[in-house]
C-alpha cells in the first residue's frame, strides 16, 4: 500500500510541475514582442528656446552719474535729506 500510495504522489508532483514548466512559457510567448531599431520611437528634438528681449532699464541713472548729479545739485545746500553727504 505505501508504494503505490507514494507512487501515486510523485506522478502528481511530476505531473503538476510539467505543467507548471508548461503554461508560464506559453503565456511568455504569446505576449513578447521584439523592438528592433525601426520600431523604436524617435526622440522629437526639444524647441529652442527664444532668446530674451533685452530689457530696457528707462531713464535710470547709473551710480557715478548720479553721484555726480547730487555733488552738482547739492553745492551750497544743506547737509540733509537727498543732499546728505553730498552738500560741502
């Protein structure tokens, strides 16, 4: 009895891992499709950036200009507000 019980049970286990072996590779063939190079998507090149208006700083004085207005303006005033450090 306990030889044909455990051959019974390794023609299940051997039974059972065949088809085990079987199906995944069945299933790895049916989905699997190769890329070649000609399938590959392209890769879109990236827009070029446009450049930036250059920015139009008005009428605004530069630092020595301005200095230079204040020593002009503040001659003779006094040494407060705008003048401060300025006026002689």
């Amino acid at each position: 009895m306990k030889t044909r019980h455990l051959a019974s049970t390794f023609a299940s286990v051997g039974l059972g891992l065949g088809l085990l072996a079987a199906l995944p590779t069945s299933w790895a063939a049916d989905s699997f499709t190769a890329v070649t190079a000609t399938d590959k998507p392209t890769k879109k090149p990236k827009p070029a950036k446009a450049p930036k208006p250059p920015t139009d700083k008005g009428s605004a004085e530069s630092k020595t200009e301005r200095d230079k207005r204040l020593l002009r303006e503040c001659r003779g005033r006094p040494n407060t507000g705008a003048c401060e450090g300025y006026a002689s």
